[in-house]
C-alpha cells in the first residue's frame, strides 16, 4: 500500500518541504510543454533533511516525458530538489506503507 506525501507542480527549480520517515517511495513524474525543443531538462534529487545531502537522483531528464521512479533509503525525513528548465513539470510521493 501507499500512502500519499506531496505533489508540485512548476517549471523551474524548486526545494520541497519535508517528508517522508520509511525512505522508500515511488515518484510518478511528468514534464510537458518544452518551451524550445531540445532546452527542457528535469531532475529530481531526493536529499536528507537531517544532513541536507544529496542522497538519490531519482529521475534524470530532457525534455518532454512521464515516468514513475522508486527510492529506497534508510529511515529519516526527506526532502526533494528540482533542477528544471523550458519546461513543466510536476510529481507526486507516494511512501511504501508495511503490510
């Protein structure tokens, strides 16, 4: 089961809040109107909100697309960072609930 956490939406960086305790989540992505073709690119790195450092890159992309991406990190509050460009995005979290 999974439990929603957050969804942003925009077109150029960004830095959530925090969330999340388990360190595992999937990330549905989405990133659409290239304002000039070939420029967009989207990035979203997950980072420890206890050190602040980078811990996962979960998606990596130029350009227009769609994606779900999954992160498993050891227990503790997160946060994400967008890189992005030309373009909008948008992503939700979701984190893995035990059975």
């Amino acid at each position: 089961m999974w439990r929603p956490l957050g969804e942003w939406s925009g077109h150029s960086s960004l830095q959530t809040e925090s969330f999340g305790e388990t360190g595992s989540f999937r990330i549905h992505w989405k990133a659409t109107n290239e304002h000039v073709p070939g420029k967009g690119h989207f990035s979203l790195t997950i980072h420890s909100a206890v050190s602040g450092r980078p811990l996962q890159v979960a998606v990596e992309d130029g350009g227009v697309g769609e994606g779900t991406a999954y992160v498993s990190e050891d227990p503790r509050i997160f946060f994400a960072v967008v890189d992005a460009g030309d373009l909008d995005w948008s992503f939700t979290v979701e984190e893995a609930l035990g059975r």
